[in-house]
C-alpha cells in the first residue's frame, strides 16, 4: 500500500538537487502571492507552477506522459511544505538578508539543475543539439515565466535579469563537454557552475541585456 502511494525515490545528486530547485522555486513563487495578498490556495497555485511549471512544458512537449510529478508524489509534497515554511515564517525570516541571498543561490542552482535535466531529457529523446538546449532553458525558466504571468505582471525573467541567457549558455556547454567526451558527471558539474558562475557576476555587477 505505501510503495503505491510513495513510489521508491530514484535517489541520485540530480534527483536531489531537483527537490532542492523545485523547493526554492516553489518559495519564490509562494512569496509572489503573498506579495499580491493571495490567499493559501493562491499561495500553493503560484508556488506549484513555479516549481514544476517548466518541467510538465518540457514533459508535454517531447511526449514524456505522465509528466515527471505525476509519477513522484513527493514533488507535491515537498511544493506544499514550501507553502508553509512560506506561510509560517514570512514575517519573521524571508524578510531577512541572509535568507534572501540563499534563495538567490538556491534558486541558480535550481536553474543549472533543471538545464542539465532538460537538456538530458531532449538528449534522451534523441532531439537535436539546439532544441535540447532551448528544453533545457524551458525546464529552468518556464515555471517563472507562467508566475508572473499568473499575477498579470511581465515576466522578470524576459526584461530584467540575465535568466534564460544563463540557462541556454549552460545547455550549450553540457553539449560542448559531452562533444568532447567528457565524464557524464563532469559534465552536469561544469553545467551547473556555469549558470551559477553567470547568475552571480551579472547580479553582482548589475548586468543585463541591452533594451531596444
């Protein structure tokens, strides 16, 4: 009875690190519907597709059915202790600079997370180089993209922050290092810390592309 409420965890670093990403990135979206005085089934929308939202686009996309938390119950779960780590602790914590810039961290290791798992997936489906790429931008960036969108606001992720070109830059290097036969391991590693490396100097030094 339990195995088929809870299915075993295909424990791995990239199964980890995608709660961890899908956790950050559901906090962020639970903290956008505070910010618009949603109430708690507000709050666990937006924090439910910022978490998954790029995943399930990228799942229906190349055909992979059920879509990846369908299949583990514990992304659900893990979205709603999100919610209420946000609901209990807004005032007292989230507030808090510390806490803002370990989201931040979190939440660029979460994009370099869901870059290698979506440009992996389109490799998997045998898809060209290039469109495993823009998967890999999908899977990072679309769960934000539908947040904001939600709360009828431009995503920030297409006028204010290097995002998305972060994203597709580490998808090119994941196939860069796989072109040269590098380790599969070393590979995710040196994907990860470029979109890492890219988030950090850009907010540091207040980069952004240029506007038209």
């Amino acid at each position: 009875m339990l195995n088929e409420l809870f299915p075993p965890f295909p424990w791995s670093f990239l199964f980890i690190q995608d709660l961890i990403g899908t956790v950050v990135f559901a906090i962020s979206g639970a903290i956008a519907a505070r910010q618009h005085k949603m109430d708690i089934f507000g709050m666990f929308v937006l924090a439910f597709v910022t978490g998954v939202g790029g995943g399930t686009l990228r799942d229906v996309m190349i055909g992979s059915t059920p879509v990846f938390w369908m299949k583990q119950p514990i992304y659900v779960l893990m979205i709603s202790l999100a919610v209420i780590i946000t609901a209990v602790l807004r005032s007292h914590i989230l507030d808090s600079r510390t806490w803002k810039t370990g989201l931040f961290l979190f939440d660029a290791i979460g994009l370099g997370v869901f870059t290698v798992i979506g440009v992996q997936k389109g490799i998997d489906f045998g898809l060209h180089p290039l469109i495993c790429i823009a998967l890999g931008g999908v899977t990072g960036c679309f769960g934000g993209l539908i947040r904001d969108i939600l709360r009828n606001e431009v995503p920030i992720i297409l006028q204010k922050e290097v995002y998305v070109t972060a994203s597709l830059i580490g998808g090119f290097i994941f196939i860069l290092c796989r072109n040269l036969g590098l380790e599969s391991s070393w590979i995710d590693v040196a994907t990860v810390i470029t979109v890492i490396a890219i988030r950090v100097i850009t907010a540091r030094f207040n980069v952004n592309l240029p506007k038209v």
